[in-house]
C-alpha cells in the first residue's frame, strides 16, 4: 500500500534558499570580511603595498576572492550534505510494505549516523505495531467465527418450531447477540491487554 506524501507547496511567493545554498552564502559572507579585513590589515600596516595598489585593484582582488570561496563553499556544502540526500532519497521510498527496508550510512558515528539510527529505530516500531495489528485482526476474526455460526445454526434450527417455543427462543437468540455485542469484545480486549501489547 502506497501512501502519498504531501509535497511542498512550489506557488510559494518566497521561496526559501536551500541549505547547501544558506551553507555557501555564510561562508562566502565570512570569507568576504576575512579578505577585507586582511585587505585593509595589509594596507594599514605595510605602507609600501598601499603605494603599489589602487583603490580598483583591491576591490577587484575582494571580488575575485569572493567569487572562488563562493564557489568552493557552494561545492564541499554539497559534498557534506550528501548524505542527508541520500537518507532523505531512502526514506521516500518506504512504505507500510517495505517497513523492513533499513537506512545504511556508513561513516564516524556523527550526527547523520544517529540521525540514520533513529529513523531506523522508528522504522522497526513501526513495523512491530502493523504487525501486531495484522495478529490482532486475524484473532478477532477467528474468536467471532465460532459464536456466528453458532448463531445461524440455531437459527435455521429454530425456524420449524419458531411457534412452539416462541419465548424460549427468542431469549436464547437474545442472549447470544447480547454475547457476541458485549460479552466477545471484552474477552477480546482483555486478552490483548494481558499479552502487554
């Protein structure tokens, strides 16, 4: 059984930067004050290089600079957050059928790593509480068939001499709707809350 999954809503006005995009854009941030700062720490310090270089110069070297960080930090955010791509790309395709399925991510025992454990830990709840149901479902069915057909063999045997024994009957089929309505399910109940599921 497939369920589908709700989607992010793509008619948003803002849309939000993505984190490897946010990841790249704070270290091109701070790689831009750093070149600045050792920019004018250069320029304050050592006269002769403020002689040497223009105003233009210097802005285009920032430039420049910021450019290359930006695209280095835009490339190792995607090298580091691969592995949530992967964890995101294995967890969609789980479903109530393949609850057995298991998140793999090797690598130092990390943030990704535990975050990969506790998925799968969830998964395997999960998989233990359907199955559980599936047990449960199947011994219900099972403990109603026996006080149904009862019930029908009774009936068909109280057709003939349905006038006869009007009362009697009556009561007895009385008594055994009132079984399988109140009496049945509480036997059911109680006998999964003594199991301790």
């Amino acid at each position: 059984m497939k369920i589908a999954l709700p989607q992010p809503d793509s008619s948003l006005r803002h849309r939000r930067l993505t984190l490897r995009s946010r990841v790249a854009l704070s270290m091109t941030v701070l790689a831009m004050l750093l070149n600045i700062a050792v920019m004018l720490f250069v320029l304050i310090t050592i006269p002769e290089v403020a002689k040497i270089m223009s105003p233009d110069r210097s802005l285009l070297s920032i430039g420049i600079m910021t450019l290359i960080t930006g695209l280095s930090a835009y490339w190792v955010a995607g090298m580091a957050l691969r592995p949530v791509r992967e964890i995101s790309q294995a967890a969609h395709s789980i479903y109530a059928d393949t609850l057995d399925t298991r998140l793999y991510v090797s690598g130092p025992q990390d943030e990704l790593k535990e975050l990969a454990e506790s998925f799968n830990a969830m998964l395997y709840r999960l998989q233990q509480a359907f199955e559980q149901q599936g047990r449960f479902v199947a011994n219900a069915a099972h403990d109603l068939r026996t006080p149904l057909t009862t019930l029908r063999a009774n009936h068909a045997l109280a057709l003939p001499i349905f006038r006869l024994y009007h009362a009697q009957i009556s009561f007895k089929l009385f008594l055994y709707y009132r079984y399988i309505i109140f009496v049945m399910p509480s036997h059911i109940f109680a006998s999964v809350d003594t199991d301790g599921h």
